[in-house]
C-alpha cells in the first residue's frame, strides 16, 4: 500500500509540475500587467516566483559570459556542481595556500542578493561534497558561475593581453569615414595641405564602438555629416590599451602623421586623452598643425580604477555595470564591449591571485597591465608625472567634456559599495571604495579637467544630471557620452568651428 502510494505521488508529479508552472506563468502576468498586487499572492508562491526570476537571470548572465571566457581561454566547470547554491564568502577566500602550485586557476562569480562579485573558487570541491559552510562569515552568496583556466605566468601576460587588445581593438592605425559613415582603411590620408578631425577611442575600446556611439542618434549622425563636410577627412586611430602605455601608442600616432604640413581637430575619449597629450606636448614638433582638441572623460590626472589596489574590485564594479547595462539593452551602441573586458580581466585577476600565493605580489594585478597602470591616480605615477610637467604652453587647444554620475537607485543598488558620496556611504565598505567623490563611472570628475598643478583646462562642458534614468535626455556615464545631445552639441563650439 504505501508503495503504491509513493508510486502515484511519483506518477502525479509531472502533472503537479505542470500545474505549478501554470500557476507562476499566471502571477508573473498578473504582476506585469498590473490584474494582481504582489500582497495578494501567497508567499510560497513569491518565493517560488522570485527563485524562478534568479534562475532565469542567472542564466541569461552565464549565457552572456560564455562566448567571450571561452574566447579567452576561461572554461566553466560542471554546472550541476555547486551552481545556485548558497555559499559563505569564508568558504571561497578559504585553502589559498593550498593550491598555490596548482597551473589550473579557479573563480567563482557569485551574486550576493542582486550584487556581483568574482571569488577565488576554492569552496567547489567542499559544496560538491555537500559539506556545510561556516558559520563564521555573515557575507552569503550563490554561485552563478564557475570557471578555470590555466594560470598566467608573469612571463605570459604580455601576450595575453595582446591577444586581448587584438579581440578588443582587430583594427590598428588610421581609417576614414565614408559617405555612408562606415569606416574604411586609409592609404591617401594624412596628406600635406589637407584638414581632418582625429578621433581617438579609450581603453578596451575601438573606434568602430566610438563612431556607433555617434551615430545612434540623429544629433550624432548630422554631426557626422557636417565634420566630413568641413574636413578634407575624418580620421579615426585604432591602438592596443592594454599590452602598450599611451606614450608607445602616441609614438605610433606621430609616425603615422609624419612631417607632413595639415592641420588636425581631435576627439579623443577616456585614455585616447592621454595619447593625444603625449603625441601634442611631447612628440609633435609642428606647433600650428593641432588647433582644438576635445577631450571626453579623460584621466588627465589618473583614474582611481587604475590604481594597484583596485583591480579586483574594479572588476566587480564592471561585472555589475555589464549586467545592468545588458538587461536594459543600453550596452548597444557603448563605447566597451563590457563582456570581452570582464572576461579577460578577470584571468588577469584569477592569475594574479596564484602569483600572489607564491611570490610577495598581493592587490598589485594592475600593475602587470601596461596599459591600465599608465593611468594610475597615484602620486609616484611617472608617464602622468611627466606628462604634467610640460602642459603649459598648450593649455588654449585644449577643452574637456566631463560628467559626474548619479545613478537611479533602481538597477544601481551597488553603486553604492563602490564610491563614496554623501548620498552612497555605506558602513563597513570604507576599505573598498574605488572612488572618493565624483565620477563618470571609470574616471573621477576632477581628473578630466587637471593638466597640471593649478592648470586647469577653461573650455569646459560639465554634464551635471549624468546618470539619471530619463530616456527623453538620455542616459551619460563614461561609457556613452556621445549619445547624449547636450554632448554633441557642444562638440562643434569646443572645436571652434564659428
């Protein structure tokens, strides 16, 4: 008889589970489309609801991840092992040493009540076994995905990075923009006599996602249109930003122009700042041949994300930023693709971890990466010390685009862990805060206007609702101010274009 039993509980279950789903399908309708307040639904069933929302939106940011981590060399584990499981923060940081001589590193991306964060996986083998977390860690998490990879030895960085610039950025040098706004390589520009707007892109970027930025918007487009109207050609320049600093790519700029006689307007954004600098304040020996040069969240001074304790957590606010950027489908036109950059960052950290277990190297991943700590907000930074020593003379051609952003709360809860303003302080984050005040997201705002000790550039365009949820004015942080009107209208005064 209870055999009997169990086997009709067995046999009812495919239908119980039918019936379930039915009844999930019907309230998330009812939530949507406003027929029924979430107070009125049972709480088992907004407990099954929101469990189904997690597996549903863990997947989709697995299913995102995959492609780019498998590109890079980054493959997860099996996802029945340990996925989706609660799991203590002190499980994860635990049996470091232990695996010190171990070639296969392992990190785990766990989301910690809506906030993501990368963990050294070290706790996968304990879940597997069923073991029960500590209770000593009051930080909980569940595992959205795992991954290994062979560890990076200090002797292969530099071509994986370069494998990662060739990913990022497969164009290098000079194109144009034609007739239709597509890119083409150039051979007949620079030439002598000619006049060109230069555009040059920021780290982890190319400048195929600079000129989509623009030409998403119909402002943009006319912009467009107009430039290659007033120029003999726009150029843009394509670089590697992680394997090169931004004086070697500098180098490749003044090469690439040459002696010839032209005059050339620049747009540069974020580091393509601190190339186009170097290239006018160091390298180019024709004084007249610049005339304005425009630069867009750019860390004249430094950005605080590239400083080298930052790289962990700097990975973590760019893992949150892709996956709010991505569910709103506003990654589409940005200036990074978010995706390929936290997948390769994150082999640099999960590396940097098993160097650290063996060698005196602890937080100091950035400084593996040329193209990062050339950018340092850090006092004993030598490229930005230098570069400031010699801003003086040029101070006139330059003007700047800056913002400060103010996220929605909606969407943005972990902003707050990230930065500290009076309106985001959290208690107990202090240690962990990659920014100390304004910023665009990857830049602090003062850095985009400070050439040099008490020289500050004049010619200024200050966004100052960045970041509000207002689709009707659009949305700017450092990655898309070129879809914001208010910045592509200001574009053609700061080139001095009347």
């Amino acid at each position: 008889m209870n055999g009997h039993a169990v086997n009709g509980r067995a046999s009812n279950l495919p239908e119980r589970r039918r019936r379930r789903a039915r009844v999930l399908e019907d309230a998330r309708a009812g939530l949507a489309d406003g027929t029924r307040a979430a107070e009125e639904l049972p709480v088992e069933l907004l407990r099954s609801f929101a469990d189904a929302n997690l597996r549903e939106r863990h997947t989709h940011l697995r299913d995102g991840l995959r492609g780019p981590l498998t590109e890079l060399g980054m493959f997860g584990l099996d996802e029945d092992l340990a996925l989706d499981r609660k799991v203590r923060v002190a499980e994860l940081r635990r049996s470091r040493r232990a695996v010190a001589d171990d070639p296969l590193g392992t990190l785990a991306l766990v989301d910690d009540q809506g906030i993501l964060r990368w963990e050294p996986h070290s706790a996968v083998s304990s879940l597997a076994t069923g073991r029960r977390a500590s209770r000593r860690s009051a930080r909980r998490g569940v595992v959205v995905q795992t991954v290994k990879f062979e560890a990076l030895g200090a002797n292969q960085l530099g071509r994986f990075l370069e494998s990662v610039d060739d990913k990022l950025t497969p164009s290098r040098g000079f194109r144009h923009l034609d007739a239709s706004l597509a890119l083409q390589r150039t051979r007949r520009h620079p030439a002598a006599g000619k006049r060109y707007l230069l555009l040059v892109h920021g780290t982890f970027s190319s400048c195929d996602h600079f000129v989509a930025e623009l030409a998403s918007t119909d402002k943009g487009v006319a912009f467009l249109r107009e430039a290659r109207r007033r120029y003999d050609a726009v150029l843009t320049f394509d670089h590697p930003t992680l394997s090169l600093t931004p004086v070697m790519n500098a180098v490749d700029l003044a090469r690439a122009f040459g002696d010839k006689a032209n005059h050339v307007d620049v747009i540069a954004h974020s580091r393509g700042g601190l190339v186009t600098r170097w290239w006018i304040e160091a390298l180019e020996h024709r004084a007249d041949r610049v005339g304005s040069a425009v630069l867009v969240g750019s860390p004249l001074a430094g950005t605080s994300l590239a400083a080298p304790p930052a790289l962990r957590r700097a990975l973590d606010l760019l893992t949150n930023v892709w996956q709010v950027l991505e569910k709103t489908s506003a990654l589409i036109g940005t200036a990074v693709p978010l995706a390929t950059v936290v997948s390769g960052l994150a082999k640099v950290v999960g590396s940097a971890m098993k160097l650290a277990a063996r060698t005196p190297l602890v937080d100091g991943a950035v400084m593996l990466i040329p193209g990062l700590a050339a950018q340092s907000r850090v006092s004993n930074n030598p490229d930005i010390y230098q570069l400031r020593r010699g801003a003086f003379p040029w101070v006139d051609k330059y003007a700047a685009i800056t913002a400060d952003f103010e996220p929605d709360p909606v969407g943005w809860r972990f902003w707050r862990l990230f930065t500290q303003k009076p309106a985001h302080r959290v208690a107990n984050f202090g240690a962990d805060l990659l920014f100390r005040g304004s910023n665009d997201l990857v830049v602090d705002s003062a850095a985009m206007t400070d050439l040099a000790a008490e020289l500050q550039i004049q010619r200024r365009l200050q966004v100052v609702d960045a970041g509000r949820d207002d689709r009707t004015t659009g949305t700017v942080h450092h990655l898309s101010y070129f879809r914001d009107a208010r910045v592509v209208d200001a574009l053609p005064g700061l080139l001095r274009w009347d």
